[in-house]
C-alpha cells in the first residue's frame, strides 16, 4: 500500500486540542529521569510542553510551529531553548547526556527509514555512555480489530466531549489512522456543534521490531519496561519503554 503521509500543518491542528487528552501518567517519570541522569538533557518531539513543564529539559526540539509556540508559553521563565527540527536532522552544540522522548511519538514515526535515521541522530548527538530513552504504545492486533472504527472518549469537561475514533489501515504492519472528533456543549450538556480533527497515522511497532532498529543504529539496549513504574515489559504490557546507551 501507499505509504501515508503526514503534514506539520495536520499535527498543529492536534496541538491545539491537546489539553483535552486524558491518561497520560509520564510527567513524574521523565522528571526523576533527568533528575537522575545527568544533563544535557533533551526532550524530542517536546510538544506543548507538558511534559518538559516537569521534566525542565536544556533543549526542547519539534517540528511544529505551533507546538513550540505553545510550549513557549508554558515553559515562559525557564531556561529550556526551543528548536524547530526534523528529529532526523538537528544538531546540537553540545552532546546530550539524556535524550528522551515522550507521548508515543515514535508511533507516529511509521516509515521505518525515517526511525532509524531519527535513532542514527541522537546517537550522534549524544555522548559516549549518555542515555535514550523514549515510550510507545504497545497493543496487539487483536485489541486494534477490537476497537476498529469505534468511538472512543478521551476527555469531558463542562462544556466539551473529546473522542477519538481509529482505523487499521494495514493489519500485517499494525498500521492505523485515527481522527479526532470535539463535541461542544451548551449549558445543559446538548451538543451544540462539533470540530473534526484531520486524520494523524500511527504504527504499532513490536518490541522486536524496535530492538532490530536500536541495535542497527548502533544503540546498546540497557532495559525495557511496560509501564512508567517500571514494571518489566510482557506481550501483554500498555507500554513499551526503551532504555538505550551509547557505546
């Protein structure tokens, strides 16, 4: 099949919802991460910021505009620098000694040549013994046949219902799209209109698959855990995350 292809301009659509997804439980993690492991430290794919607002990473890169813009505001009398950047292509003055990556964003890489370009990058920017560590949602085909085409909700507030709606695309490559759907609502909770969210790809890459592309970009993989507590990695486990040195 046709590879997929994803705009910056579709993923700044995404960014603006942001706020509104509900379960993410990695800001206490990556904060003792960095705490823990020295610095520079640099947080890829950085986003809005909510991650980096804990963690106060040096550098923060990301390829939307609108993303940084955001994360500006959320990191305002911080030292973090911002960096618009392919995570294949930026280059950093100084080597990193954490280099990390948060909210699945490796899903959302689904060509495989692009993930090792990415992976072959921060090798380069990071220094001899210093850290990559990033997550993944880990899920089987089952699940995803399961949820396939069904509205799933996100987030609710007083005035707003968020859902998200996913379909296999590729079932050999674990290859979905997934929109996004923002219901607004008046005082007595009546959907008064709705906002649709431009379609965003994600593969669901194997642990296997991703310990074949870290070796081959010249990572010693150190661990692999299948929740933020560290609970070891099973076929079974919400999670992948990878735990990687540089030789």
């Amino acid at each position: 099949m046709t590879q997929p292809k994803q705009t910056i301009e579709e993923f700044d659509a995404w960014v603006k919802v942001r706020s509104l997804w509900t379960g993410a439980h990695d800001a206490a993690f990556y904060r003792d991460l960095v705490a823990g492991t020295g610095r520079p430290a640099v947080d890829l794919g950085i986003g809005d910021g909510r991650v980096a607002v804990e963690s106060l990473p040096d550098i923060g890169i990301d390829i939307s505009p609108e993303s940084l813009r955001r994360c500006a505001k959320t990191l305002e009398g911080t030292r973090t620098k911002l960096v618009e950047a392919d995570l294949a292509d930026y280059s950093l003055d100084e080597q990193a000694r954490l280099s990390y990556s948060s909210l699945n964003t490796f899903n959302h890489i689904i060509d495989t040549e692009h993930r090792l370009r990415v992976m072959r990058n921060v090798l380069r920017n990071t220094q001899q013994g210093g850290y990559f560590v990033f997550d993944a949602a880990n899920t089987s085909l089952e699940s995803l046949l399961k949820y396939d085409r069904i509205p799933v909700e996100m987030g609710r507030g007083e005035d707003y219902v968020f859902y998200l709606n996913e379909t296999i695309l590729d079932r050999d490559r674990k290859l979905t799209t997934y929109h996004g759907v923002l219901e607004h609502l008046d005082g007595q909770g009546t959907v008064t209109s709705r906002t649709h969210l431009p379609p965003l790809h994600r593969a669901y890459v194997s642990a296997h698959q991703f310990a074949i592309e870290l070796n081959q970009a010249g990572w010693q993989i150190d661990n692999l855990y299948g929740e933020f507590d560290l609970s070891p990695y099973t076929e079974v486990s919400r999670k992948q995350i990878w735990v990687a040195i540089k030789p």
